[in-house]
C-alpha cells in the first residue's frame, strides 16, 4: 500500500507570532503584501495588521468583499475563515499565502494545509484549539489518530515547518517518473555513494527514471562528506546544466544534496558563508529525496550538516527551505542494509525523537511527530534487525525515521547531539552508534529539567498500564533503563556489533575509534555545536567530561 | 473596502530596547575584563571580529568588536558587515527577550532569532549575555533571563563594577 502524506508548510504559533510574520515574508522575498478578510472582520484584521512590520515601508493593502487584488500583490495574507480568491492564480509574482485565523472556528474544518504559512497567534487562538489543530492536523496528514494521551503543551512561542511531500510503500521509486514529469524535470543531477550503486540500488532507480531523462551521476559522495566536495558539484551542476537534484543515500548523501541546493540557490561559491539559522532565502531549485537508511530524517529536515574537515567541525545550516520538494520512502531500498547499520541508524531515529520530546523547542507538532517515532521504533526496530526481509518492519522505521525528523529539525537536539557531532569530527566514529551509547547517559544528566517529559515515554516504550502502575519517581529512570536495554538487546541481535559503550565502537581494522586521550578534543568541539543551546539543562566541559567518562 | 494599513511605531519597545542595548554595550566590555567566565568565551573571538545584537528589519542594535585577546569593545565604527549577526524577528520579540520573559536560548528555540555566522561564535555570545545577565540582574529576574543560574565567584565585585561602568564613557577599540 503506497501511503502519502502532503506538505503541512510553515506553522507559527504561540505570542507575538504575527510580528514574526513580518521576517518570514521578507525571507521569501514579498515586498508587496494584500490582506484578505470578510466584510465585517476588518477592525480586528486592522488590528492584527498594524502588528505587522514589513522590509518594504509601504504598509499592507487590506481588501475586504469582493474588490480585486492590485497586480503587483507578491504576498497573499489571508485573515480569519477567508478563502483563496479566484484571482489570485493570475498573481504572476504571488510568492507566498500565509493563513492567519481570526478565532478558533477558522482553525476547524480545514481538509489541506490552505497557506505556505499559517499563523496562529495567542492573542485571538486559545492554546486549548492550537492543541486541537496539531492533533487534527497530525491526523489529516498521516492519515492515523495519535495515541499520546496527555493534554498537549503548548509553549509560549513555536514554530514548525514540514514542506516535503513523502510518499512511503514498498515500490515507490516508480512515483518518481510521475513527480519528476509533473515537476517539469528533465535534465536531473543524481547524487549517490559507490556502495550504493555496487549494491545496485543506483540502477534500481535509473530504471524508474522517464525514459526521456537526460540524467547525470555523481557518486562519489564519501560517509563524511564535506563542504569542498559540494562546491566541486556546484560547478558540475552549472556545467552540465542540470534543472533538478536526486539524493539517494544516507545522511552523508543528503546533506551533501542540500548543500548544493544552498550553493545553487543563493549563487555563493563559499556555502560557510551561509551558516547560522533562519537567514537563507529561498531556494528555487528543485530536489527530491530517497533515503536508503531509516535513521538521519534528513529526508525531512530543515537542517544541513557539512563537515568542514580542515577545522575538525561540523557545520550546521538551518531554514526550512534546505527540506526536499518530495522524498521516496522505499522500503525495498534498505533490504540489504547489514543488521548493524539497521541497528545504530534506528538508534540515531530514537535519539532524534527522545530529544525532540525533551529539549527547548519542543511544541505540540514535534511532540506528535516524536510520540508516534518512538511508538514505532519500540515496535519495530529490533524487529527490523532480526527480520530484514519483512518489510513492514523496514517500511515502519523509515517512516519513525522520517516523523523523528520532522519532530527534530523543528525543536531541534541537545546534548546528545552535542557530544555526538563531536565524536564525529574528531574520531570518525559513526553517529548512529554514538547516539545508541549516548542516548541513556545524556537523559540521566538531563533528568532533573525534563523528569516528566521523559516519564510520558514509558507509554510508548513499554505500555500505558506500567506508566499508571509506577510511582512517579520511577517512570524516568525506568524509560532510561527501557533504553540501555534496547541497546544491549540489539548488540545480541547484530552478533556484538551494535555498541553500548563507546569503547566499543570499533573502526574497519577492529579498533576502537574513540580513544580516551582524545576526550579534550571531543570537549572543546562539543562546546562549539549548535544543537548545546537546545538542551535542557546547562552544561559545560566538566559535564562533557563525565559523561564521556561514564560511557566509555 | 480597502485601506492601506502601516504598522504601529511602538516607540516605547523601541526606546526601552534601546537602552537595554546601550547599557548591554557598556557592561559586556567591562565584564570581558572583569569576569574570568566572559572571559574565557570572549577568547574565541579573533581580532577585529565584529558582532552585532539587533532587531529586523531596522530596530535598534548593537554592535561590538573584539582585540583577539578576549577584550570586547562597542564598535563605533562606520557601519560595516558583521561576522555574527544575531537579530531578532521582531521588535516585539525583542521586548520579549529584554523584559527577560524569554531566556535567549528559548527564542532562538522559537525560532525568534536569526544568527549568521560561525556556530560557536554564536554560542560564545549567546554565554556571554547570560553570564552578563547574572551579574546585573537580581536572582529572580536572572533566572527568568537564563537557563540555568550558577553564582558567579565575586558577583557583589563584579556587579559594583558593572554598574559602575555603565556611569562611565565607553572605552574605545584598539581595534
């Protein structure tokens, strides 16, 4: 059964988030914005407008009834239940709808997404409906009601973006031809690893091609990529004048794909230039996603990790336009991943969803997102290792993978990641087999600020009856526990591979990776990483220390 | 019906950001020579390094220049490119952050900020505000303003000088 779940877009929610409305236009370029309402709304759209600063000083023009738009309209703000009108497919420079409810009952009823934007504001939405429309929409989307039980927390200010298309099933390459053809794609740029196209997934997905495609292969892309190798595909892509990009692959695959989106799109021939969060404009050209492992969300996320090998970092890009137009979820495609890369990429989809429940971001959209990840993790990833041939295992995890994503890059990660990126840079070792052993350690450390965010978890993890049946002081560590036994479960199932502590992370000549005295390093580069400003709690190098320590 | 409709000046959020940020530009530089843990962030920023703390799309801003040997200095400069760059979405956000309501690592989870630049510059920055914030602030309001609050050794020292400075002229860039 082919499944699919659209773009929700861009949702801004919480107090003072129609101000915000303001940047996110100017980011996609609209310098002249109309406001629509219904006659008789238009002393609290005045209202909402006046809060509204725009790049351009000319102010909003405001229609209400039936008047037409002016032609120049590029931005189109719709205000309370007031439909799309008829003309505005004409608006040839129309960059963006953004929907702002006036009420709660301009939230219900809504069957699709109706903006790029939506707008839910604390002054004229109660966070009891916003709670309700994250659950409606949740619902809408992947098509199943969320189990989370609890009332939802709605924080103070939020936002969250999920603009990729996904489309998931067991024979899905074959959508492609389609998107492509829709998309008006004929001369694409495929990115991709040798291990993929000696495994011969790279001619799987040629064959799904339109016979028409006049398509160009880079495969070289190595498991830690690195901003050099994107400017090298930067000037091919110019070159040989390709329209579109195709990532099939891991996380090294897809990040590297959507830095040469960024380099394309902004014209710049240095993309370190562009790093930071929330400042990249759009970015036009087209890329399509098809993931070969369950693990990185990448396929999802706003986020582009590129390592920068000459400062031993990683650098980190945020905006919701790094997310692909359409990612494949094939679960066919990850059929012959080995038992241990299944194993540590669905550790690195725990992680991402265990962080995004508990760290500073978190918001009612990435809670349900999150929730339903580690509901399918629980069920299917040692499953997964132990069945590789079954594919609703396989098919289950990509999409706890992709859900763990679109919960993640929206309320980003912690300490975790942290030390992980860390780890990375300065040892080689893989990141889906730090986040398995670091996981436990970096809850244990956090526990004190997120002690009833992490207890929720037992539902998932093991059931509702434990959660009702523990004392409360008990349910956190107990879903910590749940944890070091997944690991220690799948280091069985991958026949000692899989790591519980990281010593046991071992290189291709049997090794260890990480070696005690290269903990200064790993501390002083974990200091550096974006995600430390989303943990939870504080910490510093003594605490990178200890927890190092304690895992190793 | 249609109007044309221009967004309200908000001149008192204007004024009091503003001066939050003149009194940040006074106490930031004092306290990068003062306080051994602005100090030991303040390091990272190489010489001439150029920092800016402002409000999208025109509000006010400050801006801030570093030795390269850990002493930060406002920049009074002609206006140039900063290499961080960390603005506010908007004015009210802004009031939001320097009302201390929101703690400047949960705007930039909101998705408040925008930051261009290199990452642990940004980091830096972001521990040198709240260290700042613990020296000028009472507890309680600190402790709304950052994520965690951790007493600082010689805080009443610090605090005197802080204040202090913030009677006194900017000391200029060497820079």
């Amino acid at each position: 059964v082919t499944r699919r779940i659209p773009p929700l877009g861009t949702v801004i929610g919480g107090t003072a988030a129609v101000e915000q409305l303001g940047y996110e236009l100017g980011l996609r370029g609209v310098c002249s914005p109309a406001a629509l309402c219904r006659v008789g709304d238009e002393r609290r759209a005045r209202g909402i407008l006046k809060r509204l600063h725009c790049e351009s000083s000319k102010g909003i023009i405001l229609l209400s009834g039936r008047e037409e738009l002016p032609p120049e309209t590029d931005g189109l703000i719709l205000l309370g239940g007031v439909g799309l009108p008829s003309g505005a497919q004409d608006l040839k420079r129309l960059r963006t709808t953004v929907r702002i409810p006036l009420e709660a009952s301009d939230l219900s009823g809504t069957s699709a997404p109706a903006a790029e934007i939506t707008v839910i504001d604390r002054s004229r939405i109660a966070d009891k409906s916003t709670a309700e429309f994250a659950r409606s929409t949740f619902a809408l989307l992947t098509g199943e009601e969320s189990n989370y039980p609890f009332p939802l927390r709605v924080p103070a200010a939020f936002s969250f973006s999920a603009d990729t298309a996904l489309v998931l099933g067991d024979e899905v390459l074959s959508e492609l031809a389609g998107i492509l053809r829709h998309d008006g794609v004929t001369a694409p740029f495929l990115i991709t690893d040798r291990g993929l196209r000696d495994a011969g997934l790279l001619e799987k997905l040629i064959e799904a091609l339109p016979a028409e495609t006049d398509l160009q292969i880079c495969d070289e892309v190595p498991p830690d990529s690195d901003y050099r190798l994107v400017m090298r595909l930067a000037e091919r892509f110019r070159g040989q004048k390709r329209d579109a990009i195709i990532a099939l692959g891991g996380g090294s695959v897809l990040d590297t794909a959507k830095g040469l989106m960024l380099s394309l799109g902004t014209g710049s021939d240095l993309i370190l230039e562009w790093e930071g969060s929330n400042i990249l404009p759009r970015l036009e050209v087209p890329f399509y996603a098809i993931p070969t492992t369950a693990g990185t969300g990448s396929e999802s996320t706003r986020v582009a990790v590129i390592s920068d090998h000459e400062r031993h970092r990683k650098r980190l890009f945020v905006s919701p336009f790094l997310q692909p137009r359409a990612a494949l979820l094939d679960s066919g495609l990850s059929a012959s991943l080995p038992p241990y890369l299944t194993s540590i990429t669905g550790m690195d989809a725990l992680a991402h969803a265990m962080e995004a429940f508990t760290c500073l971001g978190k918001n009612p959209f990435s809670d349900l997102a999150a929730w339903r990840a580690v509901e399918l993790i629980s069920v299917h990833l040692k499953q997964a290792v132990l069945e590789p041939r079954e594919s609703r295992h396989r098919l289950a995890m990509a999409l706890a993978s992709t859900l763990a994503g679109q919960a993640f890059s929206n309320s980003m990660v912690g300490m975790v990641h942290s030390i992980g990126h860390a780890l990375g840079s300065v040892c080689g070792a893989p990141h889906g087999a730090c986040m398995a052993v670091l996981l436990p350690h970096v809850l244990h450390f956090n526990l004190d600020f997120i002690a009833e965010n992490v207890s929720e978890l037992l539902v998932p993890l093991k059931d509702r009856e434990s959660y009702d049946t523990t004392i409360e002081s008990l349910r956190a560590p107990g879903v910590i526990s749940i944890v070091r036994g997944l690991n220690h479960a799948l280091r069985e199932a991958t026949g000692g591979r899989h790591p519980t502590r990281l010593r046991e992370i071992l290189g291709s000549d049997g090794d260890p990776l990480v070696r005690k005295e290269a903990f200064g390093d790993i501390t002083s580069t974990a200091l550096g990483d974006g995600s430390m400003i989303y943990n939870p709690r504080e910490f510093g190098a003594g605490d990178i220390l200890a927890i190092l320590e304690e895992s190793y | 019906m249609t109007v044309r409709i221009k967004p309200s000046a908000m001149r008192f959020k204007r004024l009091y950001i503003r001066i939050l940020l003149m009194v940040l530009g006074k106490a930031i530089p004092t306290a990068s020579r003062l306080s051994a843990a602005v100090r030991t962030e303040s390091r990272s920023f190489p010489r001439g390094c150029r920092i800016l703390l402002g409000v999208w799309p025109s509000g006010p801003d400050l801006r801030l220049v570093s030795d390269g040997e850990g002493g930060l200095y406002r920049d009074t400069g002609p206006k140039s490119e900063a290499d961080l760059a960390i603005r506010l979405k908007s004015l009210e956000a802004a009031f939001r952050l320097f009302t201390f309501r929101e703690s400047t690592a949960g705007s930039e989870a909101a998705g408040r900020l925008a930051a261009a630049g290199e990452l642990p510059l940004l980091l830096s920055f972001i521990r040198i505000i709240d260290a700042v914030e613990i020296i000028l602030l009472p507890k309680p309001l600190a402790k709304l303003a950052v994520k965690e609050w951790t007493r600082p050794v010689g805080l009443s020292g610090l605090r005197a000088s802080l204040y202090l400075s913030l009677a006194l002229p900017a000391k200029r860039s060497p820079v």
